[in-house]
C-alpha cells in the first residue's frame, strides 16, 4: 500500500491496516532504521494499567465508590 509523508514529516498509516490491528488516535510506535530507505514501525504495547483510571471514572452509578475508614499507621 502507497501513503505519503506530509510537509510536516507524518506518515499515515492506511485505514485498512488501521481497522485490521484496532490502531486508534494517539498509539505511539517506536521506529528504527534498518538500512538506507529501510525502516520498521512497531507498536509499543500499553502500559499496564493503561486506562483504569477512565474505566473508574466512567462507573454509571455515582457514589458506588466509597471512602473506607482506616486507622492511623503511628501506632506502628
């Protein structure tokens, strides 16, 4: 498949490739040279706990979450 690199230097990957590997807006991708006009894109995997915080935020019903009382550590 063809694409192009813009005035700015990106390169776009072609939504067909896109859709096959579910790659959304902001996945970073490392990039090594492996010889003159030679290169490979490789995907950098997501960190582990990618995205939990949102999944917690996006919990349908408020209040679901609750402060839970604790003793003080100074005794220790």
């Amino acid at each position: 498949m063809k694409t192009t690199v813009s005035s700015k230097g990106q390169i776009v990957l072609p939504a067909e490739f896109r859709r096959m590997d579910d790659i959304e807006a902001g996945e970073e991708f490392d990039v090594e040279r492996l010889d003159r006009g030679e290169y490979r894109l490789v995907r950098r995997a997501p960190l582990p706990n990618d995205g939990v915080i949102d999944w917690l935020l996006d919990c349908p019903e408020k209040g679901y979450f609750v402060a839970v009382a604790s003793e003080s550590t100074d005794a220790l």
